[in-house]
C-alpha cells in the first residue's frame, strides 16, 4: 500500500504545480450543467492525477471524469475518489483555500487519504486507519516523495474544552447548524475554512467539531474522512449514525458530523 499512497503523492502535488500555473493567469471560467464553476486548472489536474493513477490496479472515481454506471462500479471492491480541484469557488476568488483531493477507498471505506494545499504547499496525509494521519509544509515540491514523508509531523485531534470551536461560515449557518450549536449548550468559537481543508482543521485539533448539513459529494469528502479517522476523528452519517460510505450508487453523501 506504501507504493500507492507515494503514487498518489505525487500525482497530487504534480497536480497542483498545474493548478498553481493556471492561477497565475486571468484564467476563464465555465459552468457544469448543475451550475458549478469549472475551471482549465481543474481539467489539468485531473489528467495529470489520472495519468498517476491509472498506472495502478484501482479504477478511478473523479469530479471530472465520466461517471461509470453502478452496475459497473457496485463490482469494485477497491476505487480511487478523486477531486482534483476542491474548492473551485475558492480558487476563483483566489483566497487559496482550495485543495486536491485523492482517496484510496475498500469496500466503502476511505483506507487511504491525501490532501494537497497548492498555494501553500501544505500535504496532509493518511495510509490507513492504523497509521495515524501526518501533515508538511513543503519547501521544494521536487524532492522525492520518500524524503517528504520522513519529514512529515504527526496530526493530533483536540482535548475536549468547554469553548467548542465549531466548523462553519463566518457569514451564513443554515438552520440546521444553528440548531445544531444551540443544542451544545457550551460557548461557540466558529472558525472557517473553504474545501477539505474543514477535515483538517478537525484532524490538526485547529476545530472540535464540523457539521455539514447541507449537500456535498463523495470525492469531496473521501480524502478528509479517511484523514479524520486515522486520528480517531468520527465521521458520522447522521441519517444512518454510522460511518459514511463510498462508491455507493448514489454519490451524493447524507447530511454529516465530523467530531473528535
């Protein structure tokens, strides 16, 4: 498994030397046909990743690429998810709070998890739930990916305080959230973050708590779950109270709780 996560490694940051490419230049923008911003840099990055990943015995779930019909996907016991531009509307606003996302997913668990920061060179990684979860700033994204792992620090969820710092827009919580933090019944820090980097903050002990209580997508998710749960982060369905699932036939994920 070591092999493929170093495989996926460097298909992410190679990704986002791409993406950092396209950001530097006054870059067009289209809409998908659910009116989600797409970008060249999201297209690059996706052919990059997948010339990576296509070179291992895994198929490939991505944002940008085709979707495959379940009857064909229900027969994978082992899939990449990938979403190799997360945070779009963050990359066009150019706040840097976009990431590039890859998940090594077994029967419906992420085992796997990689997230890049392309404007900050920050990696945080996973090989599974019994290795712990490991995060760098790189200073050369050309050293091999050997050296950027024996130089990677160990993530750490937070103690349990009575100020719960809670994952969520400065500007708007929907009513379910707000409903949510009211419930805790303790003071309530909001702190924010665009894309998968809310996983993050969870796994790093930057936050305690992120509710999403609205839509997401599973290659949104898969790479931040599979890092939250190598710490012992939960991630929570919160129709199901189980852990959620990937490669279902429906890649829309349920409402979810992500708590240490």
């Amino acid at each position: 498994m070591n092999k493929y996560l170093q495989t996926a490694i460097k298909a992410a940051i190679e990704g986002g030397k791409a993406i950092m490419e396209v950001y530097a230049t006054d870059f067009d923008v289209e809409l998908k046909g659910d009116d989600s911003p797409l970008t060249i840099a999201d297209k690059k990055c996706n052919a990059i990743i997948n010339t990576y990943l296509e070179k291992t015995p895994f198929p490939i779930i991505s944002e940008e690429n085709k979707q495959i019909d379940y009857s064909e996907r229900k027969e994978w016991s082992s899939c990449w998810i990938v979403d190799p531009l997360d945070g779009t509307k963050e990359f066009i606003k150019r706040n840097g709070e976009f990431t590039v996302n890859i998940a090594l997913v077994q029967e419906g668990t992420p085992v796997m998890g990689i997230i890049y920061v392309p404007v900050s060179k920050t990696l945080y990684y996973t090989l599974g739930m019994d290795e712990g979860s490991y995060r760098l700033e790189l200073t050369d994204e050309n050293i091999p990916v050997e050296e950027i792992m024996a130089q990677a620090t160990p993530m750490k969820p937070a103690a349990s305080s009575l100020r719960v710092r809670v994952v969520g827009s400065r500007s708007h919580l929907n009513d379910a959230t707000k409903a949510y933090i009211e419930d805790l019944g303790k003071e309530v820090e909001i702190v924010s973050k665009g894309s998968s980097l809310k996983f993050c903050l969870v796994a790093e002990g930057n936050a305690h708590v992120y509710p999403r209580f609205a839509p997401t997508m599973e290659w949104d998710t898969a790479a931040g779950d599979a890092i939250c749960r190598a710490v012992g982060v939960k991630v929570i369905d919160q129709e199901t109270q189980q852990p959620l699932r990937y490669n279902k036939e429906n890649l829309l994920n349920p409402y979810f709780l992500v708590t240490s």
